[in-house]
C-alpha cells in the first residue's frame, strides 16, 4: 500500500484530500511523535482510502501518541 503525507496546517484527517501520495515507503517523520505525519493506505486516483478501521487508528495514535502500522506522527501540525 502506498503511503501519503498529511498536509501541514489541514484540520480534517479524514478528508482524503488532505494528503499527498509519496510512494511505497513513508516519509522522514522527525521525533516528539505528538502530531500527525503520515498514513498508509489503498489508492484511489492518487487519494488515500481512510476507512473506519484507520481513522480508527489514526485516532489512537494520536490519543497514546504512538506510532502505529499504517500511522506515521512527528512534532509540528
């Protein structure tokens, strides 16, 4: 699955317009995981997929500030 960028300053992890595709690996996420980075997901004409079980996981991962499988964090919003 590819991997999409979370674009600084957007407000609505859920809108799939709201992220940039960057290919098959996930982008440099500096530390101090407090803020989301990036997302793994299936591809629809260059837009990620965010299903319920990954908003699902994006929230958690923001909640325990923690990394997870397809949920990138890093520093700044």
């Amino acid at each position: 699955m590819p991997w999409y960028s979370y674009i600084p300053g957007r407000t609505n992890v859920c809108d799939p317009n709201n992220y940039t595709p960057v290919g098959s690996n996930p982008p440099n996420c500096p530390t101090s995981k407090l803020f989301l980075c990036a997302i793994q997901a299936n591809d629809n004409s260059g837009h990620p997929i965010i299903t319920c079980a990954l908003i699902c996981e994006i929230a958690n991962a923001l909640e325990n500030r923690t990394e997870s499988t397809n949920v990138k964090l890093r520093p700044t919003p």
